[in-house]
C-alpha cells in the first residue's frame, strides 16, 4: 500500500517517527486527542492482538467520524474482555446482541440513523474469525448484498480462542488446536481449500474491502480512516496475533503479524467493488518457517524431525499468495 | 367507522402502516408473508416512510429489529413456525434487552413432517422466551390488539408477540374496520426510548452479566412482564373510549356464568367453540367457554376468578408438550391449584385438521357426562395409529415416523420398481 509514498527510513516496515511528519499526517494513536474508545482495564491477555487492533481500528473510525460511531460487536473476546458488566471499556455507543448477528445488528442501526436522518452517524461491526467466517457468515453476506451501510471489521486470530483455543474456518493447515490436536498421521489442522473472506467480500462487489495487520498502524488507520467515509457495505480483516492460542510470546505480536506478511501467508491488499486496487508489498521476503517456528501451535512441525513436508506445503501456500497478489517488488526475489 | 373488504393479513399491514414503524424486517414464510408484502408495497408506492430490508433469514429479521430498535426506532417484523424457530436465539436475545420490537406470529405448525398449515406450536415453544403473547380471536381484533401491542411494548420496553391463525385469520377475507390515521396517532404516541445508542450519550448494551447479578436481572424481567396484568386491561379500555370495541385484555369470558363445564380456548377456534355453547345451552347444557387473550403474561388471577364455579374445566389447545401433554392446560392447573376442579385436555386442529362444531359437540358433551380422559386428541384416526403401535411392537423401526407409516401400508415411492 502506498498512500505514503515517501520513504523517511528503511526499518524494514512503514514505521515513520511522527516528529518528522506534519501534525495532520500523524496517526491517530499519537495525538493526545484520541479517543481511547477501547480504554484500559479491560481483560484481554497481555500481548493480545485483538486489543490492539480494535483499539487501532475503533479510534481511527472515531477520528474519521468525528465521534459519530456506533459500534455492534459479536460474542468473543473482544466482547467479553469489554464488558464485564458492570463495567466496560468502550468510549462510544455499542452493542452486544450474539455470536452471530453482528452484521445484522449493525444493519438495523444503520436503518435507525438512517430513518431518524442522523446522516452523521456511522456504523461499525465487529467480530473475531469464528463470528465473521462460521457462525455469522450469513448474516454478513446479507449485510454485504444488501450494501448496508456498515463497515464490519474482523479480527482473526485464527481460531476460536474465547472458548478455549479451537479450530475455525480461518484456521490455517497444520495447525494445533483443542480439536485438531497434533495426533496421527496428519497432525493439526487438514489442508482444506480454505475460506479466505476477504475474496468472499469482494466478490459481492462492495464498495471496500481491505486486509491489514496489527503491524502497520498506519495502513490500518488509513484504512478504516478510507472505509468510514464510504457509503454501503465495507469489510476490513485485520490479522491480530493471539499468545495464548498460538503459544507465542507476548512481546511477540507486532513481529508475527509482521512477518505473516513478510512471509506471504497473509497478504495485504485493498480493493474497490471486488477489483484489488492496491498491494502491500513484501519489503524483505523471509521463509515461513521464520514465522512459524516462534509459535507453539507449529511446534509438532518442528524438532528432532521436522515435517518438512508439511513445511514445504504451506511455504507453497505462501508463494501461491505472493504470485496471486503480485507481493514482491520488481526485481526483488 | 369505514369497513373495508380485505384479507386478514392486509388489514394488519394497514394498521402497521397506521402505527408508524420506522424500521420494518421482512423475511418470507406462509402464512406469514401477505403481511410483509403488503407493507413492503406501501413503504415502495411512498405511502409509508419506513426503512425496509429484506433480510437474508428470520434469524437475520430479528438482529436487525433488535439493532433499529436499540438504536430508538419503532421496529416491527413479522414470522411463523420455522421462521420463529430459527430465529430463536434473537427473539430470546431480543426480550432480554428489554427492546419494544412488535412481532406478528402467523401461527403454523412445526415440521418434521413438514406442514404449513395452523396450529400453535410455533408461538408456544415461545412461551418462556420472555415476550409478551398475544392471541387474537378474530382478523378485526388481530389489527386492534397489534395497535395495543405498540402501547404496551413500549411502556413496559418488553418486545410483544401478536398471534393470530395462519390462514384462518391471515388468508380470511371479510370487512374490517381500518381505523383513521388521526384514531391511532391518538392512541399511539411517538417512541420515546428511555436509553438508545446514540454517540452524544454512549452506553454499553449487552454486557456479560455474571452470577452475582443474573438472578436479580431475570426476576426483574419476570417482575416487569407481570405489570402488563394491569397494564393490559387498562390499554383495552383506553382503547375501547377511542375506537368503540372490546379488544384485548386478558381473557374473554362467554356464557360462562353458571356453567357447570368451561371451555378453555385461545384464537380463532373460539368463534367455532361459541357457535357450539350457543348450540348446547340453547339445549339445556350448562357450558361456556373462556378465551385467554394473554398466554404471556399468563392471567392466573383472572383465570381462576373466571372459572369459579366451574365443575369440570376443558381446555382445547392447538399444541402440546410432547412427552407429557397440554401446554395451556398446565398453566390453568396453575390458576386452580388447590380448587380441586378437574381439567381435562384436548389436543385440536395440529397441523390445519379442522376443528368441526360436530366433534367439538361430541366431545363436550362426553366432558359434561365425565368420560373424557385426561388427554384426548381431537378426531385421532386410532386405526392408523394402533396399527403402527402393534406393528413397532414386533419390529423394531427407526427413522421418520410419517414414513414409516407409509412404508407399512406400502406405498413408499423409492420402493417402486
């Protein structure tokens, strides 16, 4: 993604030192006028990627909307960390219905505003992979056909970890969770076709689709900044690292999500009524195992004998994405 | 007063229309589905102002109503049978954020085997969802009590449920009564919400809520669901000063004075049932009949009160608990608890079977003679059944029931060779 086209410093990502940029280019997480929509005390594990990247996304929206937001959020961590009633976290007007209703909800705010002519007020949905990819995948396609005027946000970790780290329809093969243990002949996770959402967003040629990660705030902030100001339906999929489902290191969030990227396993595109209209590219490809190795749910991959297989096949999933999305710069291999 | 030749269905998306929804979710089921048409018409031609989604599911129509309603908009959808089924975890969800959502059910039966027909065993499985239950008698009181319906919803901030019979009443045409739009904006005022989504006041709606305040938010539900016992024949009444009829309430007495054995009915059956009463008292019988108009909140006092004096007590309900019997009879033995009268339950009309004043005659005037059972099911073919029974007793058989049947007489299509 290239909406900052010069380049201050090479430090392998996008990162730019605000003190170098005009106040109106900086990001919303540094300006004290934030709005903390997602304000600390909550429960999310330390190192929680879904924290992070709500936190991120929901203030950026708020920036965008000029505070007008009204957010619908699904069953899952994000909503039970949130919310133990009787406190919460959100800064803004939000709404917890089910699992799996989330987009729909969001849709019959937006009808409300719309109806009562509040014109100013913009709808978010939100939800993990398991709300957005299995249980509540009707209703988001419904949202999305009908081009409600929401913009639903998905933060995958890959799993269903509120319930105690199972697998989803977004986890990726191989992998270790509560059902698909490493046991057998195949351990973790089959090799399925996959259900890669953001192709299903866009090919109900919504105005917006966008993938981002936890990795480059800025990427993501200029996306949902893009997204809110959209009229009809947008869909955002954030990849937000989980410790403890992934058995990774806390400290070890913002370098996974950056290396999915890097590594091609999670690229990261936009595109505009279903036709891709801008890459990020890899800046310094690396090997997937890099990205593997620190997690623990790819442990049984490794080791004394590792499955080099197995390995080999997800880096060709990899190399698939980066031919598939064009993700390396010319000339560089 | 204006009447108007029209199906039952289009005289309640009149009176919808009439009560000014701001949001409405439409979803196709029979016979649920004129209604929803009607309004989508309406809203289309510009005569309604009114977001309209046609929503992907049922489950999908009752988010969507529990997020415009949340959000302050006056909210209506309508459903039936397999539609409410699939919507359940919203309409559950619905009640338990105390949102004022009004919602038609075009009572049908539940499948498998599959059937389209009426029955009420779709807005009974319902009954402890924590809405509100209507039932209407008749297509006129359908319109009215769905008027009612928005008062009461909103004053209690409790979603409510308006029953009427899948096509008995939907599909019916007869001259009703559309009120004016002046009648029902005195009636109805405008939706104020006492707490919306709305980004100049932020709050959080549908918070976990943990062991140490569950207990104390359900009673409360219940508590709040028990003021509409008041609050129900007090709206009947305002409504009986401003449109000239009796609708609503909670129960609905005829020549039960005196009567020896009631009749305890709910919906449109209980015009059949009074043209019988009519019938029998005309030829001496002591009998009368009480129509419940509340399922939910369930009038225990009004019902006890209603059949004193009553000897024998029959309830003739469109559903049952499968496994141990009568839905609404369990709930009378409730109001009689103690009184030591006998109630006797009979299951009529499952799946559409019509209910005739002939069998109605019959098997009142074996209630009145005490020779009914405690469960009886209205017009059983026992020959089908027994036969099966005895055969199932022989060889065991699994598998769909209806099937099955028609396996054993021999008439099953994939057999054919």
């Amino acid at each position: 993604m290239s909406y900052q086209p010069v380049k201050f410093y090479q430090t392998g990502t996008f990162t730019v030192g605000n003190r170098l940029l005009d106040e109106s280019d900086r990001s919303v997480q540094a300006t004290t006028a934030r709005n903390n929509s997602l304000n600390s005390g909550h429960r999310a594990c330390q190192g929680c990627g879904e924290a992070l990247g709500a936190r991120y996304a929901i203030d950026a929206a708020m920036a965008a909307s000029n505070r007008q937001l009204i957010a619908a959020n699904a069953t899952g961590c994000l909503e039970v960390f949130s919310t133990p009633y009787p406190e919460t976290s959100w800064q803004m007007p939000w709404i917890h219905s089910l699992f799996g209703n989330a987009p729909a909800v969001a849709s019959g705010v937006a009808a409300a505003m719309r109806i009562k002519g509040r014109t100013e007020v913009r709808v978010v949905a939100q939800g993990g992979d398991g709300s957005t990819t299995d249980i509540g995948f009707g209703c988001l396609s419904g949202m999305f056909e009908r081009n409600d005027d929401v913009l639903y946000i998905c933060y995958d970790n890959e799993g269903y970890m509120n319930t105690g780290v199972q697998r989803s329809s977004a986890t990726p093969p191989a992998v270790r969770t509560a059902t698909t243990m490493p046991l057998g002949p195949e351990p973790g996770n089959v090799f399925g076709q996959g259900k890669y959402l953001p192709a299903i967003a866009m090919a109900h040629r919504i105005p917006f689709v966008a993938t981002a990660t936890v990795a480059d705030l800025r990427d993501l902030e200029h996306k949902v900044k893009h997204a809110i100001n959209i009229r009809g339906a947008k869909y955002i999929h954030i990849f937000v690292p989980c410790p403890l489902g992934w058995g990774s290191a806390s400290h070890d969030t913002i370098n996974l999500a950056y290396m999915a990227k890097e590594c091609g396993l999670f690229p990261v595109f936009q595109a505009e009524y279903g036709k891709i209209t801008g890459v990020s590219k890899i800046r310094k490809p690396i090997p997937v195992e890099d990205y593997m190795k620190p997690q623990r749910r790819y442990a049984h991959l490794f080791g004394k004998n590792p499955a080099l297989e197995t390995i080999a096949k997800i880096q060709a999933r990899a190399d698939e994405n980066i031919s598939t999305y064009g993700l390396l710069e010319e000339g560089v291999n | 007063m204006t009447l108007k030749q029209i199906e039952g269905s289009h005289g309640v998306a009149e009176t919808i229309a009439l009560c000014r929804p701001e949001v409405i979710c439409a979803y196709p089921i029979s016979p649920q589905t004129h209604i929803v048409e009607g309004l989508g018409e309406m809203v289309k031609a510009g005569e309604l102002r009114a977001e309209y989604l046609n929503v992907e599911s049922e489950f999908a129509a009752m988010s969507v109503a529990i997020g415009s309603s949340a959000a302050g908009a006056r909210t209506y959808t309508a459903t039936a049978s397999q539609g409410l089924l699939f919507m359940v975890e919203a309409v559950y969800n619905a009640a338990g954020l105390g949102l004022p959502i009004v919602m038609t059910v075009a009572n049908r039966a539940i499948g498998a085997p599959i059937n389209i027909w009426n029955d009420h065993s779709d807005s009974m499985s319902q009954r402890d969802c924590g809405w509100i239950q209507l039932f209407a008698e008749t297509n006129q009181e359908a319109m009215d009590l769905h008027i009612q319906a928005f008062k009461l919803a909103e004053e209690l901030s409790l979603p409510v449920m308006v029953c009427m019979d899948g096509f008995i009443l939907t599909h019916a045409y007869e001259r009703l009564d559309v009120p004016t739009q002046e009648q029902v904006d005195a009636f109805l005022p405008p939706f104020e919400p006492r707490q919306i989504l709305d980004p100049s006041h932020p709050v959080s709606i549908g918070a976990m809520v943990g062991p140490e305040a569950f207990t104390e938010v359900r009673y409360l539900a219940h508590a709040k669901q028990l003021q509409a016992l008041d609050l129900l024949p007090e709206i009947s009444a305002d409504f009986k000063k401003s449109f000239g009829r009796d609708s609503g309430g909670l129960i609905r007495p005829y020549k039960t004075e005196g009567a020896e054995t009631i009749v305890i009915a709910l919906g449109s059956v209980l015009g059949t049932i009074k043209d019988v009463i009519d019938e029998m008292q005309e030829a001496g019988c002591s009998i009368g009949v009480l129509g419940i108009t509340s399922f939910r909140p369930f009038p225990l006092d009004a019902i006890r009160d209603a059949l004193k004096g009553a000897k024998r007590i029959v309830v003739l309900e469109k559903c049952f608990a499968v496994g141990v019997g009568g839905i609404v009879a369990t709930n009378v033995r409730m109001a009689l608890e103690g009184s030591g009268q006998q109630v006797r339950t009979v299951v009529a009309g499952l799946g559409g079977r019509a209910i005739t004043m002939s069998s109605l005659h019959a098997i009142f005037l074996e209630a009145m003679a005490g020779k009914l059972e405690a469960l009886t099911f209205l017009d059983l073919n026992s020959e089908v059944v027994d036969h099966v029974l005895e055969l199932e007793r022989n060889v065991r058989l699994s598998g769909p029931v209806a099937e099955s049947v028609l396996r054993n007489i021999g008439t099953v299509a994939s057999n054919i060779a």
